[in-house]
C-alpha cells in the first residue's frame, strides 16, 4: 500500500529537479527527502530516481506515477474537505423516513438549503421505520426520520444515534353515521368495540396501540383493512368500512369524526436516527441543525 504523503516529495522532485529544492519547499532535509522517495520506491517495487550526474531524475517509472500523484492528491485532500466537520457543507444527504415526517420536517428543510446551502442536496426515500433502519445499517441512507407511540415504545436503548424531533397527539376518527362516544380512550374504544378497525398495512406501531387499548377495554378488534396512505385511511372510514387512528389537527375529510383519545393518550413521537459519529459529516450536520433548530 502506498503511503500518499511519500507522494508530495515525488512530485515535488518532478517539478523542481534537486533533492535540495525539494527539501526547501518542504521544510525538511534532503536526508529526508531522499528517505522518504526511497520507502516510497519499496512501497511500489521499482526504482524511481536514477543517478543525473552529482543530482538525481525520475526514472520513467518515476515520471508515470508523479503524473498520477497530482490527481491522487487532489482526491485525498477533496476527501479530507468534505469530510472535515468545520468545512463548508457539500454534498448529498441521503434521508429515509415516513411520510409524515417528510411532510411536516424535511421539505422546509429542503427549502432552506436550496436557498442558503445550495452545495448540500438531499435525496429523500419514504420509507416506514423498519424499513429506513435497515437501509441506515447497510449505509444506504445518511439519515432517517422514524417514529413510534407512547403506547409502542421503539427506540430505547437503540445502538444508533436516536434524538427527538417532535411529538403529536393522536385520536381516534369513525364514521360520520356513528355517535359521537364521551369519556377515557378505554371507553370511546369499548363503543366501536363491534366495528372493522384499520391499520398501517407496512408498519405495525399503530397496530399495537389499537390491541393494547382494546385489551384494556375487554375486546379483541377486528383488523380488516391496512393502509399506509393516511387520506386512504380517512377514504375507508367515510366509506363506513372501519375506525382507525389519525393524528390531531389534520383535516377531516367529508363523512369523518374525530376525537382525540386520553385516559391513555396517545402520542406519536418523530426522532432522528444516524449511526454512531457520523453526525460529524458537515452536511449532515448541518441538515441535522436544520430539522432540530
């Protein structure tokens, strides 16, 4: 394996011609010079200084690998740059996460890079939780936007990076034609008791908090239909086919009720999940600052 520092001293020796020219420009001695261009002809098995009268020149093989040693360089340092945590942000943040926290987080994001840090690019995927986690532990993301509830705890003690981004209240939406039930989420549960329940078809976090609060109501429910799109969800309930969870605030469409659940509350929690030290990467530092400032 090369040693890439050796390389400046070749180049150098192509460009100035002397030992002693070399050694100036470097700061160093020619002992050191000419030690260095030694282990680095060792390093590549051939010769790359030959005697030029009381001087030395570059063998061809000198000269070919001086002519890459330019570009190499280049690269090292471009590397070393981008991976600098106080340089410039550049480059491309590859971002996994749920629909909803693209939505509500990283589009203003987006924006505000391409307007203030238009060096930095993200390449967004939608992906559910499990899905996004695998992609983060293979290196096929950067980042990943996640969630779980309350009463679906995910992320304690993971061995990534795991930090809070926002948290929601959820509720519970129904059918126009049902009443409107009163009390704990444990009692407006029992009233739909008799009712098809629906759930995220690629997640199962929501899933476990509907069996969870049925169990505590006395009931098993009936899971007949699996969403992911939250507007197919609210489709599916208008259609009269089941009751199912949707977060406070979002807009109701026609032939949806809606109340929100305590008694236990339910509250979906959005965090950020990087690999250990990988925060340090400039632009992803600096997407990371954005989503949390």
């Amino acid at each position: 394996m090369v040693e890439t520092r050796r390389l400046r001293f070749l180049t150098e020796l192509a460009r100035r011609g002397s030992m002693r020219a070399v050694a100036d420009v470097l700061h160093t001695t020619t002992s050191t010079v000419s030690q260095q261009i030694a282990a680095l002809a060792r390093e590549v098995g051939t010769p790359l200084v030959e005697p030029d009268g009381r001087r030395v020149r570059l063998t061809p093989a000198g000269r070919r690998l001086a002519g890459h040693a330019d570009g190499i360089l280049a690269a090292v340092e471009a590397a070393r740059l981008d991976l600098d945590p106080a340089a410039v942000p550049a480059g491309v943040v590859r971002v996994a996460g749920f629909a909803t926290g693209i939505q509500a987080s990283l589009l203003a994001v987006a924006r505000t890079l391409a307007a203030d840090h238009p060096q930095v690019r993200l390449r967004i995927l939608e992906h559910e939780p499990d899905e996004a986690l695998a992609l983060l532990s293979t290196d096929g993301c950067d980042l990943v936007l996640a969630y779980d509830f309350t009463l679906a705890p995910a992320f304690v003690g993971a061995p990534q990076q795991v930090t809070p981004l926002w948290a929601r209240p959820w509720g519970l939406a129904f059918p126009r034609s049902a009443p409107v039930p009163a009390g704990d989420a444990v009692t407006i549960f029992r009233a739909f008791r008799g009712y098809e329940w629906i759930v995220n078809s690629r997640g199962a976090a929501d899933e476990q908090v509907v069996r969870t609060i049925a169990s505590m109501a006395g009931f098993l429910p009936d899971v007949t239909h699996r969403a992911d799109s939250l507007d197919l969800l609210q489709d599916l309930i208008a259609a009269g086919l089941g009751v199912g969870l949707l977060p406070v605030g979002l807009p109701l469409r026609d032939g949806v009720r809606f109340v929100p659940l305590h008694g236990p509350e339910v509250v979906m929690r959005a965090y950020t999940i990087t690999r250990g030290g990988r925060d340090v990467w400039a632009p992803l530092a600096l997407v990371l600052d954005l989503l949390h400032g």
